[in-house]
C-alpha cells in the first residue's frame, strides 16, 4: 500500500472578508477566533473536524472502477447504519472483483455525537484512495478501511504503524508511561468491547488506551494491541510525550492528556481539558478583540475606492443591496419577527433558524437567521445571496431581500403558509391533504423548477441539497424549491465542479459521495429519491428499520420493480386517486433518475417531458440504483453475492437524523 499523508486538517479558507460593511468584517473576524478556538479543543470538545492520523491506499487499482465504485458505496453505506447504531459496522457487497469489503469503527471514549462526526469525516476523505483495490484511514477516534479482499480477521499487517508527536516528554515519563502501555495492552483483549484506559500518577501524569477492532476475537486482539504497543515503546518513547500504535486491528495511544472519556464523564471529557480549551479560547478571542480594533482604524483611513478590492465579489453584493429594495434594518426584521420568538419559528436548517415575521406594511414574510460561527457559515450567506437574486421562476422561493448590518445577517424570502414537503408527506394524518392531483403537481414543479437552474437561468446552478424539507408550499400545495445555501454555479465550458461532500446522506449520488465531482446528474439523483418518497409516502433514510423485509427504500422498489408488483408500494392514501398507468408512470420516472450510472439519468427538461407526456410506452428501462445492497439488521442473506457482516448489537441507534455534511477542502 501507500502512504499518503493528508493535507492539513484546519478548516480551508474559502472566503476572504469584504472590506465593505464594517460589521460584516467584525462578524467574520470574530468567527475567525471560534474557528481557531474550536481547533484547539481538537476532536475532544466534538467542535472541530477530527484529526487525520494517517491514510493508506492501495499500491493496485481495480480492473473496474465504475462497478468497484457502485460496490464502495453500498459498503460504506451499510457500515454508516450500523456505526449510527452501535459505534461499528462491518459489511461486504458486490461479487467477483467487484466486491468490497469495510469495516469502521469508533473507540469507545468518544461520545455518540462525536463518532457520527469522525465516521463522516472519514467517509469523505477516504474515497480519495480510489480507483486503489483498498485503503484505510485512522482518524483521531475512529477507524475505516475497504479492500477487495476480506481483511475484517487481520490484526496486523505491513502497513502497521507508529505515530509520534514532536514534544519532547519530562524527564521519568517514558518508565511510568510503558508500564501504563503493557497493563491496558494486557488487560484490553478481556474488557468490555475489547477496550481499556487508564492513568499513572506520574510527573506529568500519563494516559493511555488500547481498542481492537470488534471483528476480531481475543487472540487476534491479544497479538495486535502487543504488536502495536512494541511499536510505540520503541519508535516513540522516551523522547515523545505522546504516541500512537495504529495496526490493522486495533489502537494503542499513550499521552500526556487525558484523551480518553473517564468512566463517569457524561459531558464528553475532564474538568482539566475543559480549562485548557476555555483557556485557549480565551486568548485567542482577547487577541480576536484587539484584531479587531486594528482592522476598524484600518478601515476608517481607507478610502473607498480601496473597498472594490475584495476577492469574491461579496463586498460588492453588500454595497448593492444596502442601496437596494432587498435592504432591511435589523431591528425592522427582530421586531417583525417578535425578537425571533419560538413561537414565529418555522423550522431549523443546517444554516440557520427560520421564523415567520409581518412586515410594517403588513407583507408576511420568512426570515431565515445565520449565525456566522464559523467563515465557512458565512459564505453561504453571501452564497445564497448571490444565487437567489439572480433567479426568478414560479417554483424557486423569491428572495424579498436581506439585512447585513446587525449583529447576524438575515434573508428575508416570501412567505409559504404550508411550511414544507415533508411536514405533510411523512405525518400520517397531514399527508390526508396531499391527494394524487397535489402530489403529481409537486413533482412536476420541482421537475420544472429544477430544469430552470439547470438549463435557463441566466448562471448555471446546482442545488446540492434537494429534498422533502427544502420543497416549500403555498396556499394550493404548489412547490417552490428553497435553501440554495450549498447551490453552486459554473460556466457553460465546464464540465464539473470539484468540491466538497456537502448535502444530505440519502439523497446525495454515488457519483459525488466517492469523487466530490459535481454536476447537475447530482440533483437529478436527488429528485428520483424525492419522487419516489413522494409515490411511495416513505422516508428513504429510514426505510431500512420501518420495512418488514429489512430492504432500504430503494432495494424495496427495485425488488417491487423486477417483480412487476410496484402499485404494492404505493401509498396507500393515493388508492383509487390515479389510474395505475399514472402511477406507474411517476415510479418509472423516479427510477430513471435514481440510476447508479449519472451518464444515464435524464437531464430536467426530458424529465419534465416525460411527466407532461402521454406517451408512456417511449420510457426507457431503468437500470439498477444505488444503495439495494443496503439491509436492515434482520435481513436474509440472498443470493445475490452480496454479504453482511454486521454488528449483532441490540443497543438503540444514537439519532435517527439524517445526517447533513458539509465539508470544505481545496482540490
């Protein structure tokens, strides 16, 4: 295999501050200093993204990338259900060369919140090993790996490793810290899943823990945490005040910090570590405050002409709108809004809280509310800002206008009385009102919404996020796409953006999971898994747990869909509302958008044709999706070659969220 060392894992810097609006600079300054401060509390606080270890890949690549890709994502997909569950999963789909083989897990002091984080961290960095056969990252508190072959029973191997820090340990560390190395080496193999921790009263204390992989049984843990451990009293002790043991089937670690959740912690770390990450924060946020007083006399002595300087055209969307229509005071929105009082609130976003304000004038509108805790959030607002005022269609949310000069920023949208999709197609006495004609309509706006980014708005946008949540309704049930937050544009020459993972799990194309390459194929994906919640009246994300065959949402359709059986699955409130060949209709238009292969889904407007059409013998056949590997914990092997090799555990899954990610890195 290879070693690839990843870039650095701070957050990347997209956005350079508007030297325009004072208080935007201030805002972005002082997110500066959170971000900074959630660095240094590192993976422990569960703030910042959890720290690459090391990554391995593959010195061979598959014969087959495209198939071998299809398999990778079934694999991490199952592993992702089951780390939700239990903190491990471990699973094998595909056949022949095509199969892949994963396992991932969480060592045990990380609490339920910080494993979903590690896990999707790791599940976005490590596609980069691809087209290699195999690769394998560790994460500060988690572990995945894939391969064509079966490795899930290696402890060790030849890419085993020690990881050391460049601190120098006091002097009398290095005994207290080996003794403490071979006693939770030696007593890991018999403890509760395979993990021990412990400390020695040493000067400076010393930590350590050791974890196997729960696919291993004792011997295999006994000879891996052993090998591991050899390898770190050697390679990093006595001059390192902290090391890792990193090998194919466990983890040994020794520090200076106490790294590991104590038994009785219910809050995610010391008293100790928190001082520290309070202490750093405070620095860094006293030296924020004295940062922020240098760029003000700055900004005051510069002159205007100096304002048109900024690199991503942010400033001058700020100056344009301040002298706009779209301007709004802050203290108009708060008092429209009743202070944002829970009881206007809408809902909750990845980006913000939306409440429901009236206007002096009367005008009922929609006030999102963007916290700018990190520079990353702040780009979406200048994102959204940019995109939204530059479309205009019956089935995209109209921007009314925002406000940029209060202590947060504001967007300040039309008012859609019946909330969103998924208020009523997943409530089992609202989705009364949602009757065949109101849901073919909604498919067909979206339909007709989506072509419009894509095809004839004057830039090219990709949504990034379409699901039941972000389709709004007006007073008749007609849609209207909102959230364009994570949307991008690009150019007419370019065939793909790189960039990335960002939007919903579930929703989000095969394609985009394993290589971050963005085109419109990606949306189109998104709607053929909205469609076919729509028909259907199910959750895609939970489909696993709420079907009595054990089969995801998709393995349920196309199982439906060979058999000729399809009108079972639909929702049983649309019975006697549409003929069969309506319905069957809107599925098969669903599974043409839903296909494995981008190359494959039909762009928008044919989609939009093929609703609109009578004709619908010219529908071509659908190949297979995505993700029908995916079973639930009490499902039957078939014979389809694909296996599962999941966790037997009985515990309750941590969140039944979907999962939103958003990452942001340089390519």
């Amino acid at each position: 295999m290879q070693r690839r060392r990843p870039p650095g894992t701070g957050r990347a810097q997209h956005l350079s501050p508007p030297p325009c609006a004072a208080a935007v600079v201030l805002l972005l300054l002082a997110a500066a200093a959170v971000s900074a401060a959630d660095d240094a509390a590192d993976a422990g606080a569960g703030a910042g993204a959890p720290v690459i270890l090391d990554t391995v890949c593959a010195a061979t690549q598959t014969p087959d990338p495209e198939a071998f890709d299809v398999s990778f994502v079934n694999t991490l997909e199952i592993i992702y259900q089951n780390v939700t569950r239990s903190g491990y999963g471990a699973a094998a789909t595909g056949s022949g060369n095509n199969t892949v083989f994963g396992l991932g897990q969480c060592l045990a002091y990380l609490s339920p919140t910080d494993c979903q984080l590690c896990y999707a961290q790791s599940r976005v960095k490590l596609p980069h090993c691809l087209p290699s056969d195999g690769g394998r990252i560790f994460l500060d508190g988690c572990f995945l790996r894939y391969g064509a072959a079966n490795f899930t029973a290696a402890a060790t191997d030849a890419d085993d490793t020690a990881l050391c820090s460049n601190a120098t340990a006091a002097p009398g560390f290095a005994a207290a810290a080996a003794e403490l190395l071979l006693n939770v080496t030696a007593a890991a193999p018999g403890a509760r899943d395979y993990y021990f921790a412990a400390s020695a009263a040493s000067q400076p204390p010393a930590y350590a823990a050791a974890q196997c992989w729960l696919s291993l049984n004792a011997s295999a843990c006994a000879a891996c945490v052993e090998s591991a451990r050899d390898r770190v009293v050697s390679q990093c002790l006595p001059r390192a005040d902290e090391g890792y043991g990193l090998n194919a089937g466990c983890v040994v670690r020794y520090s200076t910090r106490p790294f590991y959740l104590p038994a009785n912690a219910t809050g995610g770390g010391s008293s100790s570590r928190r001082i520290v990450i309070i202490v750093v924060a405070s620095v860094l946020s006293a030296a924020a405050v004295i940062g922020i007083a240098f760029v003000w006399t700055k900004m005051r002595s510069r002159s205007r002409d100096d304002l048109h300087d900024d690199m991503d055209g942010s400033g001058e969307i700020i100056r344009a709108i301040s002298a706009s229509h779209l301007s709004f005071k802050y203290e108009q929105l708060r008092e429209a809004t009743d202070e944002f009082n829970q009881i206007n609130k809408l809902g909750q976003g990845g980006y913000g809280s939306v409440y429901k304000g009236v206007l002096a004038d009367g005008r009922e509108v929609a006030v999102k509310r963007l916290f700018f805790n990190t520079r990353q959030w702040a780009e979406q607002f200048f994102n959204e800002v940019r995109l939204v005022s530059q479309v205009q269609h019956k089935n995209l949310v109209k921007l009314v206008g925002c406000s940029v000069e209060g202590p947060e920023s504001l967007l300040v949208y039309e008012y859609l009385c019946n909330t969103s999709l998924d208020h009523y197609l997943f409530d089992a006495f609202k989705k009364n009102a949602l009757d065949w004609e109101r849901r073919f309509e909604i498919v067909l706006g979206t339909a007709e919404g989506l072509s419009y980014l894509h095809n004839a708005s004057e830039v090219r946008i990709i949504h990034r996020d379409i699901k039941a949540s972000n389709i709004l309704l007006d007073e008749r049930f007609r849609p209207k796409i909102a959230d364009f937050g994570l949307a991008r544009n690009f150019m007419e020459d370019q065939s793909h953006l790189s960039t990335g993972l960002a939007g919903t799990f579930g929703y989000m194309a095969p394609e985009y999971i394993v290589h971050g390459q963005l085109t419109e194929k990606a949306d189109i994906y998104s709607y053929g898994v909205l469609v076919l919640e729509i028909i259907t009246g199910r959750k895609n994300y939970n489909s696993v747990a709420s079907s009595a065959e054990g089969l995801s949402l998709m393995a349920l359709i196309w199982k439906h869909y060979n058999e000729g059986t399809l009108m079972e699955l639909l929702d049983p409130n649309l019975q006697d509302q549409c003929s069969e060949e309506e319905a069957l209709q809107v599925f098969h238009v669903g599974l043409l958008c839903a296909q494995a292969s981008p190359n494959l889904r039909p762009p928008m407007w044919k989609v939009v044709e093929m609703l609109s059409s009578r004709d619908k013998a010219a529908l071509p056949r659908p190949t297979q999706p995505p993700f029908i590997d995916v079973k639930g914990s009490n499902a039957k092997s078939d014979s389809s070659g694909s296996a599962s090799l999941m966790s037997n555990s009985d515990k309750p899954p941590f969140s039944l969220n979907q999962l939103s990610v958003s990452a942001v890195q340089a390519r």
